[in-house]
C-alpha cells in the first residue's frame, strides 16, 4: 500500500484542517518472562520426566490453522502546527506499506 508523506487532515486542537506528516509506529519490544504464567512454566520445566502441561508443543503447532501473514498498520499522523499526534485508522491487512512524495491519480 501506498501512503503519502504529509496529508491534509483535521486536526481536532487546531479545530481547522492542517497538513500532518505520517508516521509509521513499530510494536515495541515485549518483555518476556515476567509474568505468572511465564514464571510458573520456567518452574515446571525444571528435573526430569514428563513436565505436564510445560511440555506439549505450542498451540499453533498442534491446531495447524491458517496463519495470518500480515499485520494491521499502525499510522500515526502529527500536525504540522501544534505537534501533536493523532492516531490514523485505515481498514485492512497490509503485506507492505510504503511511503510516496505525491500519489497521481
């Protein structure tokens, strides 16, 4: 998908509509092993023997289902008078998101 650099938007603290600069945001860095769940697994995985429920293949492994190979975009846009950001909506799944100077039509 194609999405433009800056676009015309409605910025709702300016109450007016104003160029706004899209940006992409990346999911950030989950952390991992802290919570309950993971920390009573890391503790059933200890000794010998069969460990239960620790020890079965992942869910995605044993349902064998159809995988989903693409993620929702999350935009942002940022108003070029005030700053501010505002949250982007647009529908779908996207494999590749890429940004143009000016899309023709």
């Amino acid at each position: 998908m194609k999405i433009p650099r800056t676009v015309k938007k409605y910025c709702p603290v300016c109450k007016t509509h104003t160029e706004h600069t899209v940006i992409i945001v990346k999911p950030s860095k989950q952390r991992t092993g802290l919570s309950w769940g993971a920390r009573k697994a890391r503790e059933g995985k200890k000794g010998k023997g069969n460990h239960g429920k620790y020890s079965k293949r992942p869910l995605n492994q044993r349902k064998r289902g159809v995988f989903k190979v693409s993620k929702g975009v999350d935009l942002r846009v940022e108003c070029m008078q005030c700053r501010r950001k505002h949250v982007w909506r647009i529908e779908g799944r996207y494999k590749k998101v890429e940004f143009v100077s000016a899309i023709r039509k």
